[in-house]
C-alpha cells in the first residue's frame, strides 16, 4: 500500500501534464511484446462467437459503455456481444455466485484490490500480462489489478469521495463551504435549526457510511493509519484512532446530521439524492460518479452543485489534501472464457483513449488512461483534487479481503446505527485482521 501510494503521486503528476496535451482521441496501442493469445476453436459456419460482459455503470456512462461494445461488435463481425448492466450493490453477489458455479461472464466489472484477488487466487481471473498494453494506464490505476507482478484487469476510471453541496441553500444560509470540521459541525447546527436534512446518507448496503469512517481515522491518525494495520506494522484497527473515529460518527448520528432512516435507504435507488434534487437536503458525501448520476436523473439540478473536500480536524494528522478514493471501473476476464483472445479486444475496446475521452468530457470522469484532457468543469475540479493530493487511500471494502472487508461495512453501518460501540466495533475489526491478515 505504501509503494501504492507512492507511485501514485508519479502518476498525478503525469495526469496533470497530460492535460496540456493533444487532444485526440486515438485508440491505445497494443503492448510491442504483447503475447499471443490462444485462439478460440472456430465457430460453425454461419454462427458467431458470444462474449457476456457484466458492468454496474449508469446514466451517461452506461450509454457511453454501449456505444463502445456496439462499435466493437461492428469491427469484429463475428463477435456478438450480450451487454448486461447490474445495479451497484447486487452485483457483487451475483459475480460471486456465478464465478462459485463457474458460469461467470466472459469479461465483468471489477474494483481491484482485494475484491479481485479472491477470484485471482481461485484462479477464475484470465492473465492479461503482456496482452494488454501497461503503458496505456497510470500507475495507480493498474496498480488495483496487478498481484506477483501480474495484470488481471484494465482500468478505465479512477474516482475519489468530496461533499457535493446544493449552492442555492448554502446561498440563502449565508454559509461558505468548510475550511475545518468545526466548520462543518456550525454548518450541521444551522441547517438543521433551519429544518434542512444537513447530509442526505443512503446506506443498506454500507458502504456509502464506510467513506465517513475512512475520513476520520485519515484526519486523526494521518495517511498511514491504515496502511499500518492493514500490513500489520504499527498501530492497529483496534488503535484509539479508530475509537475516535467511531465516536465522531455517533456524534454525527446524535446532532442529526442525516435523514432519518438512513440504514435502511437504497443508494443505488437514488432515495438519497432525491433529498438532494429536492432542496430537503444540502449536501452528501459521494464518489465521482455522483455527477453522472445526476446528468441521468435530474439534469437542472447540476447548475446547483458545488464540492468541497472533507475538513481536516483540528490536532489531527491528516490534511484535507489528503483523499479517500479508488479505480473503477477495472474490466477483467474470466479464465473460462471460451474465447479469449476475442475478451482481451474487448478490454481493450473498453479502456481506449478513445472511450476514456468521451467519459471525462460526458461524463465528468477521472480517467485512469493515460493522455487524456480535462474541458468538463467538473471533471476538471475532480482531477485537480486528485492532482494536489497528498496521498489517497483506496476504499478498505476494496482493499481488505472479501472477509474482513465485509466486516468493516457491518461494524461501520453498526455504529452509525448505534447498535455497537467504538471499543467494540474497533476490537472486533482487529480480532478478524489477526486471523485474515497472518503475515
């Protein structure tokens, strides 16, 4: 994680001079000492070889995906391509019991990190080592899919987690966005007298509450804290940084920060958004992709949308430049694919230039391959926070193994229910590490 975070700051260096850049769009080129691919046995005459691809994208990413599997289909006339999108939060499961019952798709959706390893490690994942070109992606982006030195994935997009705030009700309220979390907290108070939800939060499936946890232990303990219990080498996730953490959050929950019911409300529904798009809240806290959901949803209301990176906390390690973040999405193969060399085109149909273009300049998308330019105004502020961090910390659901990762959503989503305490959650996350993480 350390070397990850490291390099990453090499590679935010290149996505800024890139900008400056040409700004065509040519497809990436092929690795020169790309190995060959075994060819798949030929299809009958008359019959075209079927390729099943998984993706979770929506809104005008989702369209952008399409067009690009139909103008493959259109340079491979023999390739006929079943494109099925999946919301967010099923997905993962639905992978998982396909890959268990091995009929996975020929080519899905990943984040990297650990939630890929575990099928890596079951050998269910294609090596693409040398059949797609390294050179075409930052560092950091293929860092998530690269384990013992080899590539299982092509990453398109990178994504990394600021406040949007509705700039109208900041307006009317006389409120500036945040400098410190003591800032924030007034921010909290006010809207809340002025009976505005301050924080619109939809999190049933856990993950959307896990970004809070990841920000207070980074602005307490620093960018390592982590790092260090992750790799077992100092603090640990039973350290009084992570209690800390816990207890900020029950604050939070205490002063209602968030609509009530919040446990129990669909993100991928758009519940939480609706909030927004209504004027019933004022801000939430989300990944990149949060723009495109609103281009798809509610168009009118981007007009009303500004960002804001989380507080740093007063006496706390971290820095605001200091960033919670990820890659996604990663398109891997399943090693069963019954036609591989054709899968491997598709990836790399999937993370060209070309489509990395269209997605930052349509879909306000930080992109993960390399030579593309920023003109969308919120792509730009995106890739300029991502530009002047000071290190980024990739998602612990996607970074921690399937399960221990799963128990740190549990515990999160418990405190933020108040059904478990700091100690008690911090302890259970660090007894399960003792027996996941054995180095």
């Amino acid at each position: 994680m350390k070397k990850w975070i490291a390099m990453l700051c090499v590679c935010v260096l290149f996505v800024i001079s890139a900008c400056s850049g040409s700004g065509t769009t040519p497809a990436a080129p092929a690795a020169p000492d790309a190995k060959p691919t075994q060819p798949a046995p030929a299809a009958k005459a008359g019959e075209k070889k079927k390729l099943s691809f998984w993706y979770i994208d929506t809104g005008k990413r989702k369209e952008l995906i399409e067009a690009a599997v139909q103008k493959f289909m259109k340079d491979h006339p023999d390739v006929d391509v079943e494109a099925v999108q999946i919301p967010n939060d099923p997905y993962k499961t639905k992978l998982s019991v396909a890959m268990g019952g091995g009929n996975p798709p020929d080519v899905f959706h990943s984040w990297g990190g650990g939630w890929l390893k575990q099928f890596v490690s079951a050998n269910q994942v294609l090596d693409l080592t040398g059949k797609i070109s390294s050179d075409a992606f930052l560092t950091a982006g293929l860092d998530v899919a690269t384990f013992d030195k080899k590539v299982y994935g092509a990453p398109l997009a990178m994504s990394v987690v600021p406040f949007y705030y509705n700039k109208e009700i900041f307006a009317k309220y006389n409120i500036q966005p945040p400098q410190t979390y003591d800032e924030l907290l007034t921010i909290i108070d006010k809207l809340k007298k002025e009976n505005i939800i301050p924080i619109a939060l939809a999190n049933q499936t856990k993950w959307p509450a896990a970004f809070y946890l990841m920000y207070f232990a980074n602005r307490l303990g620093g960018s390592e804290i982590f790092n260090e219990a992750f790799e077992r080498k100092g603090r640990t996730f039973d350290d009084e940084t992570y209690v800390k953490a816990g207890e900020m959050i029950q604050d939070l929950v205490k002063r209602g920060a968030f609509n009530p019911g919040f446990n129990g409300i669909q993100y991928d529904t758009g519940n939480s958004r609706q909030l927004m798009y209504t004027g019933k809240a004022a801000m939430e806290m989300q990944t990149s992709s949060y723009i495109n959901n609103i281009r798809a949803e509610s168009p009118d209301f981007e007009k009303k949308v500004g960002m804001f990176p989380f507080p740093a906390i007063p006496g706390g390690k971290g820095k605001v430049t200091d960033l919670v973040g990820g890659v996604s999405p990663v398109f891997s193969i399943a090693a069963k694919t019954k036609y591989p060399a054709e899968a491997v085109e598709l990836v790399k149909a999937l993370t060209s230039k070309e489509l990395a273009q269209q997605m930052a300049d349509q879909a306000s998308t930080i992109s993960a391959v390399k030579g593309v330019t920023y003109s969308d105004p919120f792509a730009k502020e995106l890739n300029d926070m991502l530009g002047k961090a000071t290190s980024m910390q990739t998602f612990y659901d996607q970074t921690l193994p399937a399960e221990l990762a799963e128990l740190h959503k549990d515990t999160t989503q418990n405190l933020f229910g108040n059904s478990m305490t700091p100690a008690a959650a911090a302890k259970e996350m660090e007894t399960k590490a003792k027996e996941v993480l054995k180095k």
